[in-house]
C-alpha cells in the first residue's frame, strides 16, 4: 500500500525537478523574467480581486487603507513598485536588472495599476461601476495574451530557427 501512496509523491518530485530544469535550460534569461512576471501579474491582480470583494463584502481581515481620512488605492503602491523597478533599470547592473524579485515586482506593481485604470482613465472612482469593468477585461485580456504567449514559445522558436536562422 505505501507503494502506491508515494507514487503519486515521486511523479510530484520528478515534475517539479523537470519543471525547474526546462525553466533553467530551455528559457533564456529575458524569457525567465517575462514568465515571472506575467506570473506575478496574474496572481496579484486575482489576489487584489479577491481582496477587495472580500473588502467590499466586509468578510475576512482586510480593510480600506486610508491617510488623514482620504483612501489610499492601491494603484499608488503600483505607480511605488514601478518607479523602485525602473531606477534598478536605469541605475542597476545586469545581475539586477535579471533577478527574479525585479521581475516579480515589475509583475505585481503592473497589475496594481491596471486593476484600478478604469479610475485612473475616468479620474473618477468607478473601480465598483459599470466604467469599473474596463479594468478586469484589459487585467483578464493581459494574463490570457501573456499565456497564449508562452503556449505558443516553442511553434515562434521553430519558425525563428527554420525562417531565420535563429
């Protein structure tokens, strides 16, 4: 029985050790950090959803952050993340302009952004209007452009090596 048990457990081991090596080896440096961050926006803007329904709704730990009475949305630690990742582009070294956390932040920073754009757009605060949806759409549109990017890596690396000579 404990044979049947582990290898559903080995099959996990192996994926994710195959996982990691075709991350390392079949993904350049510039393709790692798109992945990460197209990873990173994906889960912050279905987190930030998440958050602000269950805001909205009154339900779990979360609350509406607010300075001196006026409410702080979360665009602005977007515009924040942005800004910290484009002076490590403009000031930083390849080493850091690759890490994986600037990639991240680069990520998440964007999907602050465009889940408030609607807002930002109308300069009005509509993120629970109808306006509001412009927002979600252009959010989903990205993580499913950016997936269909990455299904569609290894058909662009062959018509790069066949049509080009890459």
């Amino acid at each position: 029985m404990a044979t049947t048990a582990s290898a559903p457990a080995a099959a996990a081991v192996s994926a994710a050790r195959e996982l990691r090596a075709g991350y390392h080896q079949d993904l350049g440096p510039g393709e790692r950090s798109t992945l990460i961050s197209w990873l990173a926006f994906t889960a912050t803007f279905t987190a930030v959803r998440v958050i602000t329904y269950s805001i909205r709704d009154g339900v779990g730990p979360f609350r509406n952050v607010s300075l001196g009475g006026a409410h702080i949305h979360h665009y602005m630690w977007g515009i924040a993340g942005l800004s910290a990742v484009g002076a490590v582009a403009v000031r930083g070294d390849d080493r850091l302009r690759r890490h994986p956390l600037l990639a991240g932040t680069y990520g998440s920073a964007l999907a602050l952004i465009v889940d408030e754009l609607a807002l930002l757009l109308d300069l009005q605060d509509v993120y629970w209007a109808k306006q509001g949806r412009l927002s979600v759409d252009i959010g989903v549109g990205a993580v499913a452009v950016g997936g269909v990017g990455f299904a569609a890596l290894p058909l662009l690396r062959r018509v790069a090596r066949r049509c080009f000579g890459r």
